[in-house]
C-alpha cells in the first residue's frame, strides 16, 4: 500500500509539474503546493503510525493542496491527491473524523472547480459523488478488515482454551491414575510383605531349607 501511495505521489507530482497553466503566473504556487502536498503525503505513508490529530492534520492538507493544484492546473490529475486521501481516512481513522475529513476534501474540490473559467460546480459535484463511493468502499474494506482480524484473535483464542483444556484433562487422569496406584498397590504391596513375612516365619519353624528361606527374604526386601 505504501508502495503504491509513493508511485502515486510520484505520477502526480510529475503530471501537474508539466501541465499546462490555466492561470498566469503560477508557477511558485504550483512549487509550493507541489512540495507540501509531497511533505503531507510522506508523513501520512510512511511512519508506522501517527497520532489522530496528525493523520487528520496531514490529510486535509493533502485535500486543500490538491484542490489549490486542481485550480492552478486543470485537467490535471491533482484531484487524484484528494481522492486518495479521502480513502485514507476511511481506512485509519474512526467515522467521525472520517467524515469531517470528507466533507472538508469535497468542499475545497468543489470551490476549485467553480473558482475559475476552465471549472464548473456541476463537475465539482462529479468528484464529491467519486469521493463519496470512494471513501465508502474503503469504509466497507476497512470493516471487511477488521472483521477478519477479529476472526483470527477468536481464533487463537479458542485454540489457546482447547490447549488449556486438554492440558487440565491430562493433569487431572494423571493425579486419578496417582491416587489408584497410591491406594491399590500400597495396599496390596502391604499385604504381600505381611504374607511375605509369615512364609518366612512358617519355613523357620519347618526347618526348610536355607536357599528357599533366602528367597522368601530376598522378595520380602524388595
């Protein structure tokens, strides 16, 4: 996207700097225009993020140095600049300042189209129809987007829940599977040594012989 905002600023720069004037003695305005609609552009493409007050900030300078550009060199793709910045705010910043934005942008693109001979309001009202499709499918990609991303934390979270799930699962058939063992081995270990112990006792008293008492002994130990 950033890549495409730069190639864009690039192609408008270009095209308006070789235009044709509409209106004598322009050519520093145009320069003026030219350079702080490129200081607007970079500031709003490039960081990674900027606070609300500047995005707003740098896109309705954006809109009124490309409504001042549409004056000075018509049929130029100066509006392009408006358009696209129209799109930005539909896709970072909330409704509201959106909208403002919007409605600052159409204003200052209409009055350029009626400022002059060459401009007419009815095409002023042209572009404010295109911005206004413009910001609202960026609007709807913007929802399309943040949906999606919703989606994806649901799912990582369920997934994370169903990991904890089957991990409390495990936990707790090892903890029965300790507390049968505990009970059942201890009390038939307990009972062996106790039979263990009176076999001993009884191939004492019958005088058997010392190898078999041995291994009674040996198994009673272990």
């Amino acid at each position: 996207v950033r890549a495409v905002g730069v190639a864009s600023l690039v192609a408008i720069v270009v095209w308006v700097a070789r235009s044709d004037s509409a209106v004598g003695g322009d050519a520093a305005a145009v320069a003026v225009a030219l350079a702080v609609l490129s200081a607007a552009w970079l500031a709003f493409l490039l960081p990674a993020a900027l606070e609300r007050r500047l995005q707003v900030t740098t896109l309705v300078v954006i809109a009124m140095c490309a409504a001042i550009l549409n004056h000075l060199r018509p049929m130029s793709p100066a509006v392009l600049a408006a358009l696209l910045a129209m799109a930005g705010a539909a896709a970072r910043l909330p409704v509201g300042w959106a909208v403002g934005v919007l409605a600052v942008a159409a204003a200052a693109i209409t009055l350029s189209e009626g400022a002059g001979e060459t401009h007419t309001i009815p095409a002023g009202v042209s572009y404010t129809v295109a911005a206004a499709v413009l910001f609202g499918v960026a609007t709807y990609v913007r929802t399309l987007r943040d949906a999606h991303r919703r989606a994806e934390r649901i799912v990582v979270e369920l997934q994370a829940t169903r990991r904890a799930e089957a991990k409390a699962a495990t936990l707790a058939e090892r903890a029965r599977l300790a507390r049968e063992m505990h009970d059942i081995l201890a009390h038939v270990l307990s009972a062996l040594s106790l039979q263990l112990e009176a076999t001993a006792l009884l191939l004492q008293q019958e005088g058997a012989s010392d190898r078999a008492l041995q291994q009674v002994q040996r198994a009673q130990r272990l």
